[in-house]
C-alpha cells in the first residue's frame, strides 16, 4: 500500500514502513495530487481533509494523530466508505502539563499565589478533565462547565459558563464547532471577556477560533485582564502579529507535543489502520519511547515556598518560557515569511518528555548527618514536605521522600 504522512508524526516512516510505502509530506502541502494514489493518509490538525482533498483520490482509510478531528470531515468519508481513526487522549496530558507550566510561570510573573484561588475550566474533556485534576491538586478551586457533559450525565458539578466569569483564572479546552447549541465558534467573543471578572488570566489551548481576536484585543488594551496565555491562534499559521506582542505568553500550537503524545497518538492510528485492513501490529509504544533526558532530580525543601519549589522543579523539565521567546521573533520576519517561521517552530519543536518520565527525590542537601537533618524537618517541616510530595505526584511526577 501507498501512505501518505505528515512529516511532523514521529517516526511514521519507521512504524508505518510495516504497512506500505510511506512517503512523508508538509501537512500544508498534503493536496489532491499528493494523495491521488494513496490508499492511507495520515495527518495532523493543520491539514483539512475532505471532498476537496480526496474526490479524485482512491485512499480508504484516514487517520488524524491528534485528539481533536475538526479538520476531518468524518460525514464525507463515511459517506465515501473511507476508513478513520484518530488519536483520543494521545496528547491530553502533554496539553494538561502546558497549562499547569503556564500558570506557574504567570504565577511567579504576577506573584499570584495559585493555591486558593478560583479557575473555571470550559471543556471537561480529555485535556480538560486532567487539567481539572491538576489545579485542583494545587489547591485551587475549579469550576466546571461542559453542557454536553451536562446533558449527558445530569451531573450538577457542570455549571453554566455565567458562572465561571467570576472565576481568577478561565481555560478554553473545547472542540472547535461551527453549529448547534453547543457551537464554540467565538466562544469567547466580546460578551464573554467583559462578563470576566477584572484582573482574571485567560488562556486557550484548544482551537485558535474559539476566541474572537477582536475582542480579546479589546480586552487586553484597557487592562481588563492581567494575564493572557495563547497556544492556539486564528488563522494560523498567519497570526496576528498585534496580538502575540498583547499577551503574556505566546505558544506556537505546541502544548501538545509532547514526545510521548506524539508517538503515543502516532501508535494509536498505527494500531489502528492495523486493525482495518486486518494486519498484525508488529510496533508499539515502548519501541520509539526514549530514555529522558532528566530521569531524576534532587530537590531541598528549606527555605522556599511550595508554589516555588513546584515551578521550579517543571522547569527542569518544560521551561515554557523558551517557547514564548522564539515565537516572538516571529515578529521581526518579513510579513511574507512569518507563517513559514511559525510552521517551522512547530516542524522543529525540540524533545519534551512529560513529568511521569521524571523521578524527584525530596532530600537536603549538604553533608550533615542524618539525625540532623531529621531535627530539622520535624513539626511544619515535615508537613510541608509531604505537601510538596503531594503536589508533585499530584501533577505527574514520580516522588520519592528520602526523608522519612
């Protein structure tokens, strides 16, 4: 068989070469001629699939190596009898580490203290969901809104997105829908950001069209909010260059590339496109997983605070930071090239591997003896470091206290 690839979907050669012929392409660049005489094609969020694409075409089966499939029109390819599979919760917890380094990283810019505070979470899904779990384990207090979820379970703990505006912090984790009562096109169009409590953060990982630019940039000049974190944008890759220099902290669609997101959602339609043309599945995840690069840290308690510490120790691991400082050279490239530049940050995205990969070991350091150290951290010490242990579990590490 004849596959066709994004080129971004780690090792889709390697893996899918025990399929068929794999021919890795630009996702931008995946067009009618490319795909006429595929029989697979395997792509990710920025190629749109459907009749345009694959009319003239004789591919049976699509797969997309991404949770979300909005770039998919599923209607035409089972009306088409083609094959799909895409990759759920691949990457939900890369884009759930994304927002838990990002509001640590707005917290220690804003000296906001997270603990205790309030975050409205829209899109109780597969990242939604995990992102729900982790703020609540770093005390704060979410809400929830998902009325699909609602519809469908009849559960009260999802509220009405009124609700949340009154919430320190609001997170966008929604599919991207154009109809409907559920539609989240503009979700966050001008009413929404002045129902916002003033002095709230926003950010929005989801799809870039959820939000309506507009209007948050007419939120953002009058200084209604105080922080803003975007790694999704409207009309990528040519994104608003106003925009990226308004907000706080500026991703190229990467929260979730994650290397083991990647391979794991690349394995997902791997075993997949197996299973419908009745194959053997000869790979699976551990075979492309690497080693870590930070398998282990060490880490002394005394004398910081917990939000320092855990910012600290994600850091080590996802220093967000970095990728808001390459985005912003996008502004300095000529406006012909800056779409080029923001697809190449993500083509080029270095290796993050996600928190479960890394064991932190909670210890003073120093050569004092033991029955010292022990002194030490007895009363609200101790109390503090199973906190800490805690917290980082809580978020995703592997933690061991040599202490006890």
């Amino acid at each position: 068989m004849k596959i066709v690839a994004d080129e971004n979907i780690p090792f889709v050669q390697e893996c899918f070469s025990s399929v068929g012929e794999v021919e890795a392409v630009s996702g931008r660049k995946i067009t009618p001629k490319v795909v006429a005489a595929a029989d697979v094609l395997l792509v990710r969020s920025v190629s749109q699939v459907g009749q345009d694409l694959l009319a003239d075409s004789k591919v049976k089966f699509v797969a997309t190596a991404t949770i979300g499939y909005d770039h998919v029109d599923v209607g035409f390819l089972r009306q088409k009898s083609i094959g799909f599979a895409s990759a759920p919760g691949s990457n939900a917890n890369s884009a759930a580490e994304y927002v838990i380094a990002a509001l640590l990283e707005i917290g220690q810019r804003h000296k906001i203290t997270l603990a205790g505070k309030s975050i409205g979470v829209v899109g109780v899904g597969n990242v939604g969901g995990r992102v729900a779990k982790k703020c609540a384990v770093l005390g704060m207090n979410v809400k929830l809104n998902d009325p699909p979820l609602q519809r469908q379970s009849g559960d009260s703990k999802y509220r009405p997105i009124e609700e949340l505006f009154d919430c320190d912090f609001i997170t966008l984790h929604t599919p991207l829908t154009f109809e409907g009562i559920d539609r989240t096109f503009h979700l966050a169009d001008e009413r929404f950001f002045k129902s916002l409590k003033t002095g709230s953060v926003f950010i929005n990982t989801s799809r870039g069209a959820v939000l309506d630019t507009r209007a948050l940039k007419a939120a953002i000049k009058p200084g209604r909010l105080k922080g803003v974190v975007l790694d999704v944008w409207e009309n990528e890759p040519n994104i608003d260059v106003e925009l990226l220099e308004m907000v706080d902290i500026a991703t190229p669609h990467i929260a979730g590339y994650s290397l083991d997101g990647k391979i794991a959602g690349m394995i997902m339609i791997y075993k997949a496109a197996c299973k419908y043309f009745g194959l053997e599945a000869e790979y699976d995840l551990e075979d492309f997983l690497p080693e870590p690069a930070v398998s282990e840290l060490r880490i002394n308690p005394q004398g910081r605070a917990e939000q320092e510490i855990l910012h600290s120790v994600v850091r080590k691991i996802y220093r967000i930071g970095n990728d808001d400082r390459k985005l912003r050279q996008m502004s300095a490239r000529p406006a012909g090239k800056r779409g080029e530049f923001f697809d190449s940050l993500r083509k080029n995205y270095p290796v993050r591997r996600e928190f479960q990969n890394t064991k932190v070991l909670i210890a003073t350091e120093g050569t004092e003896e033991k029955e010292k150290v022990d002194s030490r951290l007895r009363g609200n010490d101790r109390a503090k470091v199973k906190t800490i242990v805690e917290k980082l579990a809580g978020i995703g590490f592997k933690v061991a206290d040599e202490q006890k």
